[in-house]
C-alpha cells in the first residue's frame, strides 16, 4: 500500500526565481551567520548575494557586476569596512549604490568609522536584522522597476 507524500516543512518552501535583469546584492563581511540571514532575505525577494571576504574578492565582484545594495560589516577584521567602502565609491562613484553598514549598537568608533568613509546608511546589527526583510523587499521593487523600464 502506497502512503502519501509527506508535506513539505513550512521552512523548506522553495525561493521564488532570481528576477530576470537584477543586480546583485554584495557583502562584505566574513560572519557566516550574518551572511547568511542576509543570503536568505535577498533569496526570498529573488535577488542573488555575492559575498566578499576579502578586498581582492570585492575587486573582482565590482568588475563583474555592478550591486543593487551592498552591506558591509563595519566590525569585521577583515576586510578593512572603510577600505571597502572607499574602494567601492570609487569604483563606482559616490551615490551610485546604497552602502549599508552595520555594528553592534555599543560600538561608536565603528559607526562612526562607517559614516566617515562614505556609508549611505549606517545601523546597529540588531537594526539590520529586523529591518532586512524590507529592506531587500524595497530593492527588490526598484530592481523590478528598473529593469521593466
């Protein structure tokens, strides 16, 4: 006797397609759990994450792809937040991407550091993650809008 097909568990719903035309969203960081939270929120809204744990690896991303978004951990050791958001603005010119840095919130020369290199946005790590879904939805929506028109 056949039994059904299980369901499928309500975490394990599949990510809707990557939209056509999109930019990619990039980070910069090398927090994996971190990282991730953001890989699934962007996944959810059908954009891809490029993730960038070095200077040289942000170099290559940038020659590839221009981002729609680019979050950047201003804690990270490596590579160097400012650095990363100096080379990124002048690759691409200032406001031409929104850079979002983040910290923990008791961490004010990091913030500060962020704002002083250019961030567009600077917010706490707790910030981010209950702001993330909209985030990415918002980008998500300009990136539809821009390549529909």
């Amino acid at each position: 006797m056949l039994r059904p097909a299980p369901e499928p568990h309500p975490l394990a719903t599949p990510y809707p397609p990557t939209l056509e035309g999109a930019r990619p969203v990039f980070a910069v960081m090398s927090d994996l759990l971190f990282r991730s939270k953001i890989d699934d929120a962007a996944r959810r809204n059908g954009l891809e994450l490029r993730a960038a744990k070095s200077l040289e690896q942000l170099e290559r991303h940038l020659g590839k792809h221009e981002p729609a978004v680019v979050f950047v951990d201003l804690e990270a050791d490596s590579p160097d937040p400012a650095a990363a958001i100096r080379m990124i603005r002048d690759r691409l010119g200032d406001g031409a991407v929104r850079i979002i840095g983040f910290a923990g919130h008791t961490n004010i020369a990091a913030i500060e550091a962020g704002r002083a290199a250019g961030a567009t946005l600077v917010l706490a790590r707790s910030g981010l993650a209950s702001q993330l879904p909209t985030l990415l939805e918002r980008v998500a929506e300009a990136e539809r809008a821009r390549s529909s028109g």
